[in-house]
C-alpha cells in the first residue's frame, strides 16, 4: 500500500510532464506557489495546509493537468493526512473562539474504516446516504450557529 502512496506525487507529474504542462502554468492558473506544487510531485507536503484547503489546490492541480479531480481528491485524502475529512478539529477550534465549553460533537468513523483509507466511500455507506447525513448535520450545525449568533431571529414570534 505504501507504494500507491509514494507513487501519488511523482505520478501527477509524470502525467504533467506527458501533457506538456508546465509548473508555471499551473501556478499562474491557480494562484499557488511553485514551492507547494514541486512538494506534491515529491510527496513533500510538510508546508501544505490540511482539510478543504488541501484538497482544493489538489483539485485544481488535477484539472490543470486534465485528470479526474475527484479521484485525485479521493486518493489524495485515501494516502495524506492532510487531506482528512473529518471536521472535529474545525468544530473544537471553531467552538473555543465562541467560548462553548460542552461541546458533544464527535466524527462518526466507521470501524471499517482503516486508519490509511479515510474515503468516504470506503466505509460502505451510499453516496446518497453520506449526502443525506451531511447535509442534516450541515442544518443542524447551522442552527445552533443562528441561534447563538442570532438569538433575537430565533425566537418565536408572538
């Protein structure tokens, strides 16, 4: 398996190179530094930001070199920590910031899921059904938001 992940960097730039794109070409189209796009072709993601972030210059990577975004995206998140899904850390930083100390928020990780393959996908859950639990923890997440930061909205109207 480790040899998937070591393969992920120098690939994209084998494909890279193949197509005829250059690293400039993708920095000025994407507006991310030479420095972090020749840490990806080797694998060196020491100075790369984590979550959403991440995974997003790793979509924008692939679709300068014309590859699937999405499956880059999965198997970048599959090998690289950085590219972890799960949203305790923001909700507990996020949750420090406002000063709620009792917060009971906890990522669901399946226990099928091993510990070097975090897809979504992986867990044997539909796409449809991680869709439908996203979108309600998404509702849910927003309400508590409205009704903290706008308490006056919240309240019934007599």
């Amino acid at each position: 398996m480790s040899s998937e992940r070591d393969a992920f960097g120098p690939n994209l730039r084998r494909i890279r190179v193949q197509r005829g794109v250059t690293i400039d070409q993708i920095v000025k189209a994407t507006n991310v530094s030479r420095a972090l796009w020749e840490g990806l072709e080797r694998n060196d993601l020491s100075r790369w930001p984590t979550g959403i972030y991440a995974r997003g210059n790793v979509r924008s990577y692939a679709t300068a070199i014309s590859v699937d975004p999405e499956s880059t995206v999965d198997d970048f998140c599959r090998w690289f920590p950085q590219g972890d899904r799960r949203a305790e850390l923001v909700i507990r930083g996020q949750a420090d910031i406002i000063g709620h100390e009792d917060l009971q928020w906890r990522d669901h990780v399946p226990p099928s899921v091993a510990d070097g393959d975090r897809r979504g996908a992986a867990a044997g859950v539909a796409p449809v059904e991680r869709h439908a639990r996203a979108a309600h923890k998404a509702r849910s997440l927003f309400a508590a938001f409205a009704a903290l930061a706008f308490p006056a909205f919240t309240r019934t109207r007599r």
